[in-house]
C-alpha cells in the first residue's frame, strides 16, 4: 500500500450553536492514500460537501485533526495552507467558475498567476495542458463562448496546470448532460490512472462513484460504509466513447485500454500498464474487471 | 501573484464594467482638475511676485513706521486715554499713530541707516506738456515704490533730480506708442498751497513705466527731490507752522544682508517698526498663500465625493465578484493578495483619474494663463495667473493615489475576508 496523502482523525465541524446548532461531521477517521480515487457519496445534507471542503484544506474542522503527508495542516499559517492548495491541489466544480471577460487560456493559467510564474511560462504550461485536453484551439476564446464539456475541460485544465497531487472534484458531472458527462468522467479517471493523481470526487452519482477505486458513503455526518476495489459498473456502457472532436481521446474510460491516447502529442506517455496494454482498440476495453482496476491504482502509486 | 500581475490583473478589472469606471474616475477628474488649477494659479502669482521681488535686484529700502500697539489703534477697543498734547500731535487723521519729525531725527541717528525720508502724500493739480496741454493729476506715485517699478523705456528717477516717470497709457499726451520717444521730455506739474494757489515746478521725463498688478507703475512717479519740493508747495502759502506728521518714513540700508537683523533690533529699541521690501511683500505672498489654500480645500472636498464613488464602484465590484473571489482564494490566493489586487484596483482608478485630471488642469491653465495675459490682462507687466510647479502635480498625483487606496481599503478588506466555501456555494 502507498503513503497516506490525507489523513484525519475524529474529524468534526459543527455548524452553528445552542438551537440552530448543527453536527455537520461526527468524528471521521480515515485516510486516503496517494493515487487512489475515492468516491465520497451521500444525500444531500449527509456532509459529503463538508468533508470535501475540510480536506482541500478550505475549511479548519471544529475538531479533530487533518493531515497532509503526516504532518497535522493546523500547524501551518494560513498563507502557507494557501501555498498549499496552490501547489498540491487541483479543483474542478459543479459550476464552472470562469471568469467571462477572460479568454479559455487567461482561465486555466490562474493558479500560475497566483503561484506568482511567469507570462510566458504561464503561457507555455497553459497550451501545454489544453492540448493533452483538445482544447488548444479554444485557448483564445472567451469562456462564455464555450459548449458545457467544453467549459469542464477548460476547468479541468485549469485543475491540472499546477501539476496536483490531489485533484478534488465536487460533482464534476452535475452540470452536464450524460454524453458530456461521461466524456468528463474518462477524462478525470484518466488522469488518475495515467499519472497516479490522487483523486477525491463528491458525488451523488452511483454511476461515477462505481468508477472509484473506494467509496465513502456518508450519511448524517457519519461515514456509514467504506467499500473498495469493487468497480460496480458495467464497463461496457463507455464502449467507444470519444470526445467530441472525436479524433483524439484522453484517457478512455475502460480500464486497460488507457493508451488508445495514441495521437494526442500532450499525452505522449508510455500507456501505464506496460506493453500487454498496447494500442488496444476501444471495444477491447470490454475486458475491463475488478482486479484491473486495483492494477491502475498500484500503477499510480510507481509514478508517483 | 507578482506585483505585475496584480496591477495587470487590476487593470483588466476595471476595464470590465467600463461605463462605471468612466464615471467614478470623472469625479476624481474633477478634483484632481480643480486641484491643479488652485494650486496653479497660487504657484502662478507667487511667481509673478517672486519675479517682482527678484526685479528689484539688490533692495537696500526699508519703511520705517511707529510700532505702537495695532489693537490700541483700533476705535473703541479700548477705554478713555488721558490728554497727552504731545501724543496728540502725532495722531493723524485715520487715528492712526503717524511720524513726527522728531522721530524721523531719531531713526536718522540708528547706525547703518541713511536717506532717512518721511513718505508725504502729494495732491498735484495738473501735468502741462512742453506743448501748453494740461492733463489731470488724480493721483501719483510714491518716490518709495520707486524699488518696484517695471520700466518698459528710460531709467528710475533719480533720488535728488527734478525728475518723473510716466506710465505707458500717458503716452498719447504725445501722440505715439514709442516709448523712448518721451524721454527727455520736460513737463510742468501744477499744485495749489495752502492758500488754494497754484504752484509750479518743472520736472524732465526720464522713463515710462509698466503698470504692475499692485498699481506701480500706473501713475507718474516723482523722483524723492520732486516730490518733497511738491510736498513743500503744497503745504506753504500760510503763516502759520504746520506741525508736521508722516505715515512712514523710507531709508537706505547700508548692506542689507548684514544689517538687516541690528538694524530692525535698533528701531524696534527706539519704538519703530521696520519692514523690508521683501517683508512687506511677504504679506502679500502669505495672503495668496492663504487663498490658495482655501481653493485648494474646495478641491479636496469634490475628491472627497470622489472617494466615495471609489468606494461603491468597489463594493459593487467585490459583490459581483465574489464567486470569483472565492475561487481565487480556493485556488490559493492569499487574503492579502485579495486586498492588494483590490486595493490596486482602487490606485489605478486613481491613476486614471489623476492622470486626466492634472493634464486637463495644466492644459487649461497654461492656455487660460496665456489667453488672459495676451489678451485683457495685457497691461499687466509680467503677470503670471498660473504656473506649472512640477513638485505640486507630483504631490497632487500622490495625495489622490493615497486618497484612492484608502477608499479602496474598505471594500477590498472586504474583499480579503470573503470565505471560499460562502463564495463558491452554489445552492
């Protein structure tokens, strides 16, 4: 097993107090290790988006402890738990948050800008990654001229242009239609199993929360089940799924077939899984089964 | 974020809603205009009295007045004085305390002090050209103002010669515009003594003088010798001894920077009151200083209105905004970062309005100054209304900078303080 990445212990965030008080978590113990991808799932209300929240380091628990690579995040300033974010974190959400009066690629060099890089390597790292996502040629449009995968993709850039450790995703696919949502889904699983990016999605989706390696149910602040390995859903149901320009696909959804991303000059990468892999064509990724899916996990975990 | 991209940044910012910048950066362009015009125009006249100074070369004058209590002058601001004949004698006819003839004596006797002169008034009647014409004497100018004339022909008439300058608008009592062609030129001034006859004294033309903004220069002027032998005219013709009393009294200074200080220390000793030339036109440039300055207080009032403005727009801007806020805090801004893009936001629109604002106020100043000093202010020798001073704009930049970041404070505090997770929800 790979070192924890984040860890908390009798995590609890209470909301409010006296009458209106409200025990949004009840004392959560866990960790997430480097390169797995954990579904957090649950109703509404059931604390999911919280716990999201406590562990991209956006909010400080109530109490209990969480920690980054061993070390409790409490004990750091605030504005080096912004660095933090900035440096180790990526964030894609269900609304898209781009900035209208700015063109697709001025959107995902943000987190470079904060970070304090320079323009032109700002510019360079920014084509580098809307290219691995088909959208080079979107770099120069406003965002609002965007379709609604479109718009994911370019805030999935914008996750990706610090190169994260952890890629936090709160309902990714809630604002989108299936089709595009799906296409978003290979994307993130993608990544996940192509450069070992850890993965925390909050969702409330049963079919993307099948795709994660563990899932953590939730509900009334408590974690109530923590299944893992088992990837529940049919992997047939992607079968040939492509983007929408078609020509290219990054990380296509079935589990072994990884390195049909044979065109894309962003993703020139050996395919993870080793030359048994090989250019399989999509329909091959059928095969996909559980043990497959603990295989990219491990090979998250080499690249890391 | 690197102090460039947060000025980039900020400067994007305010190009989005464009009509609302537009607006905000007018009010501060209307003080920062208003500013620059007070200020100018205070720097201007300044200038005009610093070159009247400056043109006075080496000034060895001082007036000499009574030094008595000013407040004790004043009428009824203070209780029954008993008679004192002597005193009595002394006070002229505004009650003011005035310049016996003895006291001029005694001022004559301070070290260091020569020419001692009583400054008279004198009411000539007419000035007759070799000619026969006779033209009204209204009024003439002290021999004293002599240190402030500006000459547009000739020389300053000389202390003991039966000399006299007249102004530019006299001389078409010849019939031309060329100055140089009056000089030399004798004329006779007429006055009435005591017993109401009218006395003559001949005097020769020897400059002609520009009118300045004080009013030297607009009248003739005698030369001292001219203007006691009218002054003796003027009160002979009657038996009876007059008892002579004078405002003030003009006397040179042997080296003036030296002895300025004894010599004051020595009068003041002997109950006088000495003002240099430079003092007494450092009352005027206190009073233009003064104006300017409560011209200027106007201006920093329509800034403050203005600073208003830079509050709301940024409000509004932070309340719109705030989505994006709360991603870029999420994304790892920092709070300060926050504050200084937002602060920045508020120093460019004051940079904006600055900027447009000054460059408006120096183009019509200068323009104004020109149009008016070429055009109805013409007789006005070497009148400046209005003067670019580099250090002022420099400071009128800054000060609107300063005002613009402190009203940028509030809202970008604000700003700082937005919760990512409030900001980012999206219910």
């Amino acid at each position: 097993m790979s070192a924890a990445v984040l860890e908390t212990e009798n995590l609890v965030k209470v909301y409010g107090r006296g009458e209106s008080r409200f025990d949004a978590l009840k004392g959560l113990t866990f960790e997430i290790r480097q390169g797995e991808s954990v579904a957090i799932v649950g109703k509404s209300g059931s604390g999911k988006s919280t716990l999201m929240h406590l562990l991209a380091l956006l909010d400080e628990p109530t109490a209990g402890v969480v920690a980054m690579n061993g070390r409790p995040v409490s004990q750091l300033k605030p504005a080096q738990v912004s660095e933090l974010r900035n440096d180790t974190f990526g964030f894609v959400f269900q609304q898209f948050f781009l900035n209208a009066s700015q063109t697709v690629l001025e959107n995902v060099i943000l987190p470079l800008k904060i970070a304090g890089v320079g323009t032109a390597e700002r510019k360079r790292r920014g084509m580098e990654v809307l290219e691995q996502l088909d959208m080079a040629d979107k770099a120069g449009n406003r965002a609002t001229d965007l379709s609604g995968g479109q718009k994911q993709r370019a805030c999935i850039a914008r996750a990706l242009i610090n190169e994260p450790s952890v890629l936090f995703a709160d309902e990714p696919t809630g604002n989108l239609d299936t089709a595009t949502g799906e296409v978003v889904e290979d994307i993130l699983f993608g990544l996940h199993r192509d450069r070992g990016i850890t993965l925390v999605i909050v969702t409330h989706d049963d079919d993307l929360a099948a795709r994660c390696q563990r899932r953590l149910l939730m509900q009334d602040g408590m974690i109530v089940a923590d299944e893992s390995g088992e990837a529940v859903r049919s992997a047939g149901a992607s079968v040939g799924q492509t983007s929408r320009e078609g020509s290219r696909r990054v990380g296509g959804h079935g589990k072994h077939a990884a390195p049909v991303v044979v065109d894309g000059p962003g993703l020139d990468e050996p395919g993870p899984d080793g030359p048994e892999a090989g250019p399989t064509a999509p329909g091959a990724a059928t095969a996909g089964a559980a043990g497959q899916v603990e295989n990219a996990g491990t090979t998250g975990e080499e690249r890391a | 974020m690197r102090a460039v991209d947060i000025a980039g940044t900020a400067l994007g910012n305010t190009m989005r809603s464009k009509t609302r910048t537009f607006l905000t950066v007018i009010a501060i362009v209307i003080g920062a205009f208003t500013l620059t015009l007070t200020s100018g125009l205070g720097a201007g006249i300044n200038k005009y009295v610093d070159t009247m100074v400056s043109g006075f070369g080496e000034i060895d004058q001082i007036s000499i007045m009574p030094g008595a209590d000013a407040t004790a002058q004043m009428p009824g601001s203070s209780g029954p004085v008993a008679y004192d004949p002597a005193e009595a004698q002394a006070t002229g006819e505004f009650g003011m305390t005035m310049l016996t003839d003895e006291d001029i004596e005694t001022i004559a006797q301070v070290e260091h002090l020569s020419n001692v002169e009583p400054v008279v008034f004198v009411a000539a009647e007419y000035l007759e050209t070799a000619d026969g014409d006779q033209f009204t004497l209204q009024s003439m100018d002290l021999p004293a103002n002599a240190a402030a004339l500006e000459l547009a022909a000739g020389v300053k008439p000389a202390r003991d010669a039966m000399e006299i300058t007249i102004p530019e608008t006299w001389l078409e009592i010849y019939g031309t515009e060329d100055p140089e062609a009056v000089l030399g030129e004798t004329v006779t001034l007429g006055i009435k003594d005591l017993a109401q006859q009218v006395q003559t004294v001949d005097a020769e033309i020897v400059g002609v003088s520009q009118a300045a903004i004080s009013g030297v220069g607009a009248s003739p002027m005698p030369s001292s010798a001219l203007n006691e032998e009218l002054y003796g005219l003027q009160t002979s013709g009657l038996e009876v001894e007059q008892p002579q009393a004078y405002v003030q009294a003009v006397a040179d200074v042997e080296d003036m920077a030296a002895n300025e200080q004894s010599v004051k220390a020595a009068l003041s000793e002997e109950g006088f009151m000495a003002m240099t030339v430079e003092d007494q036109l450092g009352v005027i440039t206190g009073i233009i200083d003064t104006v300017t300055w409560v011209l200027n207080g106007f201006a920093l009032i329509a800034l403050l209105a203005a600073s208003f403005g830079i509050v709301n727009t940024l409000l509004m801007s932070v309340q719109e905004r705030t989505r994006e806020i709360g991603l870029m805090k999420a994304l790892g801004m920092s709070g300060g970062k926050v504050f200084g893009l937002f602060s920045m936001e508020a120093v460019m629109l004051g940079i904006m309005g600055s900027v447009i604002g000054v460059g408006l106020g120096v183009v019509v100043g200068l323009t104004g100054n020109a149009a008016l000093v070429s055009g109805p202010l013409s007789g006005v020798a070497g009148l400046s209304l209005f003067a670019v001073d580099p250090m002022a704009i420099v400071l009128i930049v800054l000060l609107i900078l300063v005002i613009a970041f402190l009203a940028g404070t509030m809202p970008a505090a604000r700003a700082a303080k937005k919760d990512p997770i409030e900001a980012l929800r999206y219910e």
